[in-house]
C-alpha cells in the first residue's frame, strides 16, 4: 500500500500526498474534515492556508488512517510568512477572483441574451392574435409544438436572466470583500480580538494542567516547557499579525479615514456621532463609551465606532 504524506506549509496549508482515486482514503478524509481540490489535484484541510498547522485535526487524520490500514508521515512547518505578506496574496487572490467573476458574468449575460432572442422568436412562431388550437384539423400537432417549444424557450430565457443576475451579484459582493476587510471599524475590531487571543495564549502558557487522577495541578517544568514551545508560535503569529494591523489602523488615522478617539479624547457631556446619529456622553470607560439613548437605558459601544464629536459647552 502506498505510504501518504500530510504536508503544512503556512502558504500552501494543509495537504496529503500518495492518495489515490479507489483506494479508500477518500472516505476517511472526508469524515475528518478534508475536502478535494479540484484545481491543486489534492484533498486540503479547509481554511488551513496562512495559519499554522491544526495539530488536533492532522492527528485525529492520522489515527483514522493508520485504523484504515494506511502508513501515514507528517511533514509540519511551524514557520509563519510575515503578515503583509499574507494580505497581499489574499488581496491577490481576491482581485482574481473578481476578474474571474467578471468572465462567468459576461458568459451569463451573453447566455440570458440568446435565451431571451431564441423567446422572442418562438414567440413569434405562434399564430397572430392568440388564435386557439383546431382540434382535429391538419394543424393542429404544428401548433401544439409551437406553443411547447415558446413555453420551454421562455422558461430557459427566465432562468439565465436569475442565473445571469446572481452572477452579477457575486462580482458586487467580492468586489467589496477587500474594502470591507480593511474598513476602520473592522480593522479596530481585529486588533482588540487579536490582543485578547495573545493574552489567552500567553495565559495558557502559565496555567495549570488537568490529570484524570488528582483533577487539576500545577504544571511541571516539562509540562510548562512542552507548552511554551506548541504555543509559542502561534504567539509569534499573532503578535506580527497584530503589530501589521496596529500600522493599517495608524495609517488610517493619519489619513482621517479613521477618528481614533479613546478615553483621553472624549469627556462625559460630550456629544458624538455613532452609526450617523448624535448622543450624548454619559460615561467614559476604558475601551467603550455609554452614550444616551431615547429611552430609560444607555447604549455602550467601542471608541472605534465615533464618526465625529462635538465637545460638551464650557460652563459660563
């Protein structure tokens, strides 16, 4: 039996080699969550491209192969590409995909046009005026296939214009994909989630460890040590990508395409703008502040979303 091969790399993601059309992995890989590619001729981990490899998943594969009677290896990069690096490729692959959205959009269009001449001229083949059928008569069989051949050409026109609308659909919605990615609020977002990911982990590294026969314990010296260097890179990763959004969010702010407001800069009795209306202060906190709404409560929302301020009027 041919021996396979699981590969990770943070720019290709996760991948196997050695399989083979029949020979029983696919329903293995199917029920540990791989999928086939298509257009790389393999089976990948979905959405392990740009992130580290997912150890869980790649050893539950391996257990559910070697069960199935296969020899499996492992070849694992822990090696990360820098961040702006990995959002000029996805920014890459995006502008691709558009163009080649573009193309399907055209084929379609140009495809809900035929349809609709090919309508109009079975349409036009029926009798003037909507003349019934003369049951009996020698023309009767004509008519009937006239009528059949209008109603299957105007069904088949109606579903390439739904077919060429959706098309053009898809290419309004990837053709913002990046723009919404880098909108100021989501990337402010990104970078709060990002910090609260590398506090976790770091957290981790520190914390204590179950054992099935005494419950929980302090980690041991080996334990601590085996931790911090599974984890380790992932903080690594994290760490670059926050530091590459941190330099999105400042560049953003420079260009006024982002407020930048934080506790410093806002005051209770000041008035803001959020989502496109004007509340008032009432409280300021450390990463959000609650403004005044129409009714009994307030509303607390995070710094990023003040569009504008208006400071509260000094007392005379």
């Amino acid at each position: 039996m041919t021996a396979l091969t699981i590969t990770h790399t943070h720019e290709s993601g996760t991948l196997i080699g050695g399989t083979a059309r029949g020979d029983g992995t696919a329903d293995v890989l199917k029920a540990t969550g791989w999928r086939w590619g298509r257009s790389i001729g393999a089976w990948y981990v979905p959405n392990s491209r740009d992130h580290l490899p997912n150890l869980w998943k790649i050893g539950r594969t391996v257990t559910a192969l070697c069960e199935a009677g296969f020899e499996v290896t492992t070849e694992l990069s822990t090696e990360h590409r820098p961040t702006a690096e990995v959002e000029a490729g996805k920014i890459a692959r995006q502008a691709d995909r558009v163009d080649a959205l573009n193309s399907k959009a055209d084929r379609k269009g140009a495809a809900d046009e035929t349809a609709w001449q090919r309508a109009e001229g079975a349409l036009g083949r029926l009798p003037e005026g909507g003349e019934p059928i003369h049951v009996g008569h020698h023309s009767e069989a004509r008519h009937r296939g006239a009528i059949k051949k209008a109603d299957t050409a105007i069904r088949r026109s109606v579903e390439a214009t739904r077919d060429a609308e959706r098309a053009r659909g898809r290419v309004e919605a990837a053709s913002h994909t990046t723009d919404c990615r880098y909108a100021p609020v989501t990337v402010a977002n990104r970078i709060k989630k990002l910090g609260a990911e590398i506090r976790k982990l770091e957290r981790t590294t520190q914390g204590d460890v179950y054992d099935h026969r005494t419950g929980i314990r302090p980690a041991t010296l080996d334990e601590h040590a085996k931790r911090l260097a599974r984890l380790t890179p992932h903080i690594e990763e994290k760490r670059d990508q926050i530091a590459f959004w941190e330099g999105v969010r400042a560049g953003q702010i420079e260009s006024g395409k982002a407020t930048g407001y934080d506790r410093s800069t806002v005051a209770k009795g000041d008035r803001v703008k959020i989502r496109g209306s004007w509340r008032e202060v009432v409280r300021v906190n450390k990463m959000t502040v609650s403004v005044s709404t129409d009714y009994s409560w307030t509303d607390t929302v995070p710094y990023a979303e003040i569009q504008a301020l208006t400071p509260a009027p000094v007392p005379a």
